[in-house]
C-alpha cells in the first residue's frame, strides 16, 4: 500500500512540474495540493494503517506538525504562480522528512 501513495505522490510531483513548465499555475498548484494530501495520507497510513479520507487528514497529523500546518495554509489558498512555486518547495522540504520507505525510518 505505501508503494501505491509514493507512486501517487511522484505522479502528482510530476504533473505539476510540467503544469509549471506549460505556466498552467492554477492546475499546476492543485497537482501539487494533491501531493501534499497524499504525502499526508502516507504518513497517517504508516502511523495508524487506516486510511483516512483527504478531509480528515488534519486530525490525524499531530505527530507532524510541519505537515498539518502546510496542508492547513495551502487547502485555503488559491493557485497562482506564485502558491504553486511556494507549496512545490515546502513539498521538496516534507518530502525529505517523510517519503522514506517505512523500513528505513
């Protein structure tokens, strides 16, 4: 199963490296949302094992504050160019933190 949100994770990563390339900001900025929300549905999967609807995500990130705050700030905004080049950085940073396999935490 955590190979089925990695690769979702990387899939919405590179759709909207290339919404960004076509300057498609506001496609490229939900692409990137909904990694976010992947890599949040990752880390609650490997904490719990359940897998927990994109709209309760917040409730289950206590031990990734870094997580739930970037998914709280960026669910209320809008894509521009701009969110959309700020969310594909926090993303760089979260990525690193949490994209492991759970066999190399």
């Amino acid at each position: 199963m955590e190979e089925a949100f990695i690769e979702r994770f990387n899939f919405y990563i590179e759709r909207g490296e290339r919404l960004l390339e076509e300057k498609r900001y506001g496609e490229a900025f939900d692409a990137f949302l909904d990694a976010l929300k992947t890599l949040g549905a990752l880390v609650v999967y490997r904490e719990t094992g359940m897998l927990v609807p994109e709209e309760k995500l917040e409730g289950f990130l206590g031990k990734y504050p870094e997580l739930e705050e970037a998914l709280r700030r960026f669910s209320s905004l809008i894509g521009s160019e701009e969110t959309a080049r700020s969310l594909r950085k926090e993303l760089e940073e979260l990525k690193g933190m949490m994209i492991l396999p759970s066999s190399e935490r």
